[in-house]
C-alpha cells in the first residue's frame, strides 16, 4: 500500500503562499484551509495528544474531530481544517493540552 499522500492541491503553482512549519518555510497553495495546506506538503503529524503524546492529524476536514489543533503565531487552539492560509503564518504543533487561560500558566499560587 503507498503512503503517498491522496490529497492533491488545487491551486496552480504561481499561486502559493510561503508560511512557516516548525522553524520551516513552505510554500503551500494559497486559497485553501491551513490543514489542507499542510497535508499538501506532506505534513501529517499536526498535533501531539493531550493524553498519551500520540500524534494526530487532520481527519474530518470540517470543525468536528479536534484532531487538527495547531498554534498559529502563538495562538494555541486554531482548528487548523477551518483557518484560511496566509502569508506569513508561524504554525507550530500543539503539543498536550493548551492552556486555556492566562491564571493556569503558573498552576496554584
Ligand atoms: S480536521 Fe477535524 S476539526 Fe479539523
């Protein structure tokens, strides 16, 4: 069975735009969802779980399965199939569980 990615982008290659993956520059197609931008560069692991460290990817490609969470520009959190790429995006994987509020940083003080 091939491991080659099904996803195939849609956007002609004049038409990209550059962001940035884990400290990489990628040129990925522009008009389409960032989890779709990632899977066209051969990105599958987006996200690392919250309960055992297993890594995830994009599955539903529609808001429903969580399993695209990413950090867009220090933002945890962003649903990655429902963000439009742009230029310029600092994506990282979004490692456990964010946190969600700026008083659970520091735990109990
Ligand atoms: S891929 Fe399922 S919510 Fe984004």
């Amino acid at each position: 069975m091939s491991a080659d990615s099904l996803f195939r982008p849609l956007a002609s290659e004049d038409h990209t735009v550059h962001i940035e993956f884990e400290g990489r520059l990628l040129t990925v197609p522009a008009e389409v969802s960032l989890a779709a931008a990632l899977l066209a560069c051969g990105i599958r692991h987006t996200r690392e779980s919250a309960i055992n460290g297993r890594p995830g990817a994009p599955y539903c490609m529609m808001g429903a399965c969580f399993e695209c969470l990413v950090e867009v520009d220090g933002q945890a959190n962003a649903q990655a199939c429902l963000v439009p790429v742009r230029s310029g995006m600092r994506v990282r994987r979004q490692r456990g569980a964010a946190c969600l509020a700026p008083w659970q940083e520091g735990g109990d003080e």
